[in-house]
C-alpha cells in the first residue's frame, strides 16, 4: 500500500509491504528521496499487520491517500496542492 500527501509543494509518501508471514516494512519520506526505512515484527500477543494498521489509520487522518486509477498506475494529479 502507497500512500501520498503534498507538504509546502513536496510529494511525500508513506508505503508499506509484508516482508513475510512475521514481518512487514514501513517506509516514508519525500518522493525521489529514499526515506525512512522500518521492520515491525510480530509478538507473542500482537500481529504487526495490527500496528501497520494503525499507522495507515492515522496517516490517512492526517490527509495522506492512496492515489490510482483503473489501470494501477499512479495518478498525483488528485492530489493537488494540499497542505
């Protein structure tokens, strides 16, 4: 999942991918930048598609949105110039 927001005239992404069945990856940052890179691991008691989960949950609050059109391809003219 990619989600986008524009911040003062900046694309700004925030994505994430399951690495395996234990394990996903968070990654954010400014679009042609490489970001922040994170692994959120399982615990005995919580699944880290839960905790991923919750970061989705409050970047889309935040205004960040997941941004295609029908033919999978991203399309950042929906994203204007928010701020």
């Amino acid at each position: 999942m990619k989600l986008y927001k524009r911040v003062d005239g900046e694309l700004h992404y925030w994505q994430t991918w399951d690495i395996d069945d234990k394990k996903g990856a968070i990654q954010k940052g400014i679009v042609g930048q490489r970001g922040d890179y994170k692994e959120i691991k399982s615990g005995l008691l919580s699944s880290f598609r839960k905790v991923i989960q919750k970061e989705v949950d409050n970047y889309c609050e935040d205004g960040y949105e997941e941004v295609a059109d029908s033919s999978n391809k991203c399309n950042f003219s929906n994203l204007g110039s928010q701020v």
